[in-house]
C-alpha cells in the first residue's frame, strides 16, 4: 500500500518551504503497513494539479494528504473543506495571480476533507502538538491543490482512496526573520505527520467531537 504526501516549493520570495521540509523526512517511512512517498509540487495554479494527478496515477495510493505553509498559523491544522475559487493575493511561482476564477469549471463549490480531521487533532494534542480544525485553507495554490485532489477522487477515484490537506505553521529559522510570528520545528511536524497518517489509515468515520468556532 502507498501513501502520498505533497509538499510545496517555496514561494513569496522564501528561500523554503516547512511542508515539502516535513513531508520530504517521511519520504519512504513505512506506517501502518504502508510506504510513504513524498513528492515536491510547484507553487503554480494548474500545474500543481498536473503534478498531483501524475503522482496518483504512478503511485495508486491509499491515502493522500496534501501539506502547505500557512504563515502565521500557531498549530498544524487539518482542513475541513476545499472550495472551488482561485484568488490569489500574491502571484503564484509562474507570476499568475487569478481573481475568483473556479478551480474546476462545472464543479461543485466545495468538498469535504475525507480524513478524520477530528480525530487527527485529537490525536496531536494528545502527543503534545498544539493543532485545531481550520473552516478555510485559503484561495491560493493550497486550497487549488486541495480541491482538485477532491474532485479527483470525486471523479475519477483510486479504489479506496481517501484524501486531505494540512497547513502547518513557519519553523523556527523562517519566525526569526519575521519577530513576532509563531513556529513550530520541523521535528514536531514531521511527528505531527506521521500521527495524522497513522490515524487516517487507522479510522475510516471520524469522532464526533467539536471543531467550531464561533467565527
Ligand atoms: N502555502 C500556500 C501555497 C503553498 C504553500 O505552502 C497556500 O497556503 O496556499
């Protein structure tokens, strides 16, 4: 069984990027019976989408969870749901910036995240990393990227295979340059990964446990 986690090339003028750092230290890890791959994803709407959808087909996995920088974040945080816009504040990798333009023409204005999301922030707390359910990843590359690997698996499933998407905070060397901003080490994420796999690949319904906000 395979398991695919992205991550994604630096962006904003950063010379890195924690996700593909973290997912990149996972590469070939066997968890719950399974192969990690890691694979490195560009920082460009549409070709991000290309990238996911060649290493699906290459790899047939199981699960796969997608996994950006969310600067300013204080936790790792489990999407919930993906939606159907592009709208970049800043240019993407290429210099495209699209203003509320749909991911996928004709295609649902969200989806749901099919990772138990409670239950991998119940486990992270539970093993000491702070983490909460976020109710938006953005509408940048990460939420384009997040989408479009739901409506693969809406349209064009891998038998069995369930998908996600996690933002994590900066690390500590990219908060230095930045006073003020929070982090989080690199080896908390990449613990923090490899529970949020474990639990995926251990639970099929997720907890009934609050994740709101009021918001
Ligand atoms: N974070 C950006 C894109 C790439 C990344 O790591 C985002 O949240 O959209």
């Amino acid at each position: 069984m395979n398991i695919l986690l992205t991550g994604f090339e630096p962006f904003d003028k950063d010379a890195i990027n924690p996700s593909w750092e973290a997912v990149r230290a996972l590469d070939g890890a066997r968890v719950e019976d399974a192969t990690v791959h890691a694979r490195r994803i560009s920082c460009v709407f549409g070709a991000a989408l290309h990238e996911l959808d060649a290493a699906i087909d290459e790899l047939r996995p199981q699960l796969v969870i997608g996994v950006g920088q969310a600067g300013g974040r204080s936790e790792i945080t489990p999407e919930r749901v993906a939606i159907n816009i592009d709208d970049g504040r800043i240019c993407d990798n290429a210099g495209c910036q699209p203003i509320d333009e749909p991911v996928v023409a004709g295609a649902p204005v969200g989806y749901f995240s099919s990772l138990p999301i409670k239950a991998i922030v119940r486990d992270l707390r539970a093993a000491g990393i702070p983490a909460a359910v976020s109710n938006s990843a953005g509408t940048f590359v990460c939420n384009h990227l997040f989408f479009g690997l739901m409506h693969r698996i809406a349209t064009r499933p891998v038998q069995g295979m369930r998908g996600g998407f996690i933002h994590i905070p900066y690390l500590p060397e990219q908060a230095a340059r930045l006073p003020g901003m929070p982090s989080m080490s690199l080896d908390a994420v990449v613990a923090a990964l490899r529970i949020a796999v474990a639990t995926s690949m251990n639970l099929r319904e997720d907890v009934r446990e609050t994740g709101g906000r009021l918001h």
